[in-house]
RNA sequence: GUCCCGUUCGUCUAGCCAGGUCUAGGACACUGGGUUUUCAUCCCAGCAACAGGGGUUCGAAUCCCCUACGGGACGCCA
C-alpha cells in the first residue's frame, strides 16, 4: 500500500482554535495510524496577520498537544518549502499553464478558472447582482467519512487576484499535488469548497486525494448557535494550556469529539488512540464542545501521575498564588498534595483547596460556621475538645490526638462524636469540606491540631466579644 | 434565496453500511443511597434518547421518500 501523507494547513491568525486543533489531531492519528507522514504547511499567504509570533503560537500548540509533524516548518523535509509566502514561484506556473491550456482567463486583473459547460446569465439574490453561471458536469466523490458526494460549481471563481496573490482554493490544491498529500482531512465548513478542487486537480492533470470532511465543533448553546468561533468562550487552546490542564487530557477529549472507538472505552492513551483511529470510527454530525467531560478527563489523568510528577505540577502554581515558598517543606507538599487529589479534577482548583494547610491565617467561613450555631455553640464545643486532650499518649501522631480530643469530649459530654467533628474541622481548615478530617489532623501534626484548635477557640471568643456578626 | 451535509439520553457517543439478539449500551453531568460518625474522591442505584410523518418488510433506530429542525458554503478570506 502507498504512503499515506495527511497534512494540517493552518493559517497563522495568532490564535490556535480548539477546532483547529482537533483536526490538526485528526491528521497526526491518520498518518500515526498508517505509519505515514504528517507535513505541518502554514498558509501564511495573507500577509498582513502573518508574524512570527503568530507562527510561534501555532507550533507551541501542536508541541503542547504532542503533535510533531514529519516535513514543515524548523524540521525541513524534501517537499520545502512549507510555508506558501514561499511557494510563490509553484502557483504562478500553475496559473500559467492553466492560462495556456485555456482552462484559465483574465478578467479585470485577476486570473479565473474557467469551467466548461452551457452559460447563462442569472440575477444572485444572494449576491445582489447579475452574474454568470454555468451548467457544469457535478463532480462526484467518495467520501471517507460521508460517503458518495455531489455538487457542481456553477460559477467560474478567481484563483490568482488582481494584485497577482494566488487564491486559497488554487494554492491549497496545488501544494497538495507537490506534496503528495494521499488524505485530506478537514473540516466541513470545506465539503462545499472540494467540488472546486475537483476541477482543479483533473485542470491540472493530478490525481485527487482522499477527502475526509470531519464534523464541525459548535458552539456551547449557553454560549450561542453555530459553529465555535475564535471569540467563544473557550474556543482558543492556549486557554487549557494557561488553566493547567493535562495536555494528555485535552488530547483524549478532543479525540472524542466527532471520533469513537469502537466499544466502550473512553479514556485512551496516546498510543491506543493511534491504534484504534480511523475514519470508520468518524460521526457525521457535529459535536457540542462542552467542558464538563473534559474536565472529567483532567481529574483522571491527574490522579495517574506519580505523586512526584504531580507535586512538580502544583509547586509553581501553589507558589504563583503566594501559598507557598521556595522552604516549603518537600515532604509536607506531598502528603498535603496526596489528600487534595482524588478529589480535585482540576489543578486550578487546588490554591482554593489546600491553602489552609500552609497559613496561620485561614478565613473562618462564615456559612460553615452558620451551620456549626444550629448545634450548638462552636467555641464551647472547642473548648470541650480542647479538655479531651489532658492525657495525651507520649508520642502520639495529629490523627491520634484529634481522635483522643473528639472521644474524650464526646464521652465527656454526652454529645455525639458526629457534633465534634465538624466543629474540628471548621477549626482545622476553616471550612466544612476538605480531604479527611483524620487525614488533615495526621499532615498538620499534633501540635498544629493543638494550635488551631486554641486559636479558633481564641477567635471566637473574639468574634464574640466583638458583637454579633463575624 | 440557492446548493451541500447532518439529526440516538441535557452533553459526548455505541448500535445503522451487512433489518430481528435494542424492553436502545457506555461515559460525563444530574438525583438518590452506601462508605468515610465530616466532605467535592470511591462504590451502588436511578433519571434520561431513536426529530415527525409516510412507505418497504412477517419485522426498522437500522432501507426508501417527504416534512421539520440544525449546520455549512455561496469573497480578488483561509
């Protein structure tokens, strides 16, 4: 079988969409799938938007996702070059040798395709004016994710500007022949647009490629209608990259979108993603991209990292909101970062979630200890726990002292252990949820139970004192 | 407006091409229960869909037609 060569041609616009990516993914699973060749082409023939920094934001995408690509840019390869304000010299030898065969025209300055059959002349409600259309022969293809297609083109349609710029549809078809691009895989926004190139290959006496048009991404209905657009929310990659989220996981959701592997597995590495992908697997109609599995996805991948790598992840971020230092103690980090996990999905959440573990100055939430008064007073309740603690075993770990302090107190007073230990936990992290309430006691350490059990006794009473309200 | 494509739970989807095994499966979300005498993890359970109509057939989510709805294209943008 013939090298498979698939390729991804975007267009640097200085944002890299989520829609972009996916098939940009599409493309690198195909050519993994096959053991083919992914060629990276940047469509940069618009100048005005087309800057280093633009480029520089596409290749940090596709190296964020893992995508390496085989021939482009910064890797070379034998079809260069792969940037098409380069390739100026391949389109007008194109254009010229559709003008001498007569399959091309001028017209005001710019170069037409001409397209054979009968003429007429028809008002476009559309365009709003007189225009000319021609019966054209339908082309037809098979294509590999809709099956058979048919459309004519029933205008001759510019393929060089007056300014001499050669035109997408022209460019875009004649960089695939000089690249031997076997499989296009694309959105659908292009189904209509490959009739055009149908004409073009067989004008230009190539062969035409595998056609895949992949189902579009739409927009969140809470966002709005129709396809994603660079301005949604949620619609550019970077996003994810700056949230922290797992590019494995980002990887595996997008997949996901428009594509499924037979069966029901769903959370698929790389390389089970390149062994089961191909355009059988490929849905029709187009995916709704909403967060929620993906952020699923995040939590999954999350929690299989070593400890180690995860706490590496955590550390600059945890430090970026001022919770921890440069001396924070390694050890402490990953055993606080142990409990917080299993129940985080997303990294970002994780400031919010153990910042009490590392500050004296954790906020009392006001809502937690609303529902601490309904059962009674929480300061007197503190106090009790604090009693607990006279015959403290030598040597005993935070979990055994909070233990000692929530069955001595509860014995003492006839209270339920259950009243003790949200009022502990209040007094331990400030707030009502968290990781393990044993858990908490046994990283913080005994002395630290101690302390905070004193000081949210301490705080209290000033609270108190202070008059009603916090 | 014209042309093209699509339509299975709220969302992503399996099933459709090779009609019966589909009282339509999984996942996310949601709800309830269990565990953890706390909790956003975990476990169990539940909720919830073949767009509508016609036809073919003994039998249709699966094949055909129509309608509706959704999307896309219609640029000297890519």
């Amino acid at each position: 079988m013939a090298e498979v060569r698939v390729r991804f041609a975007p267009s640097p616009t200085g944002f890299f969409h989520v829609g972009s990516a996916r098939t940009a993914l599409f493309n690198w699973l195909y050519a993994r799938h096959c053991e083919g060749t992914f060629v990276l082409r940047i469509e940069d023939t618009d100048a005005r938007r087309n800057t280093p920094e633009a480029l520089q934001v596409l290749l940090d995408g596709m190296r964020w996702l893992g995508l390496d690509w085989d021939e482009g840019p910064e890797v070379g390869g034998p079809h260069g070059p792969y940037f098409q304000s380069e390739r100026g010299e391949h389109y007008r030898s194109a254009v010229e040798a559709l003008l001498a065969s007569g399959q091309a025209y001028e017209r005001d300055g710019a170069v037409y395709f001409r397209l054979r059959g009968e003429r007429y002349r028809e008002h476009d409600p559309y365009l709003g004016e007189e225009v000319e259309k021609v019966r054209s022969e339908p082309q037809v293809w098979e294509d590999a994710v809709r099956g058979r297609v048919e459309q004519a083109v029933d205008r001759d349609f510019p393929i060089q500007r007056a300014s001499g710029e050669p035109v997408f549809h022209l460019v875009n078809v004649v960089d695939d022949i000089a690249m031997r691009i076997t499989h296009v895989i694309r959105g659908e926004d292009h189904l209509t647009n490959t009739a055009r190139h149908l004409e073009l290959y067989r004008a230009l006496g190539a062969e035409p490629p595998v056609f895949a048009h992949i189902p579009l991404l739409l927009k969140d209905p809470a966002v709005g209608k129709g396809k994603m657009s660079k301005r949604d929310k949620g619609a550019l990659l970077a996003e994810y990259r700056e949230r922290h989220f797992l590019p494995a996981a980002v990887r595996n959701f997008l997949a996901l979108l428009g594509w499924s592997p037979k069966g029901d597995r769903e959370v698929l590495p790389l390389d089970d993603l390149v062994e089961s992908f191909d355009f059988g697997g490929i849905q029709k109609g187009a995916a709704r991209f909403e967060e929620g599995k993906l952020r699923h996805l995040n939590g999954h991948y999350l929690r299989e990292l070593p400890i180690e790598t995860y706490t590496w992840l955590a550390r600059p971020l945890l430090a970026g909101e001022g919770i921890v230092g440069e001396e924070v103690d390694e050890d402490y980090l990953q055993r606080v970062l142990a409990l917080c996990r299993p129940k985080l999905d997303l990294l970002e959440d994780l400031p919010g979630y153990c910042d009490f573990f590392f500050r004296r100055e954790y906020p009392l939430e006001e809502a937690a200890l609303a529902r601490l008064r309904k059962k009674g007073d929480p300061r007197e309740r503190a106090e009790e726990l604090l009693g607990g603690l006279r015959h403290l075993p030598e040597g005993a770990g935070g979990a055994e002292v909070l233990g000692e302090a929530v069955e001595t107190a509860a014995a003492e007073s006839g209270h339920g252990e259950g009243v003790y230990r949200p009022v502990a936990r209040v007094a331990l992290s400030g707030r009502l949820s968290g990781p393990d309430l044993g858990a908490i006691a046994e990283v913080l350490g005994p002395a630290e139970v101690i302390a905070r059990l004193e000081r949210f006794a301490a705080r209290l009473e000033e609270a108190g004192s202070a008059g009603a309200g916090s």
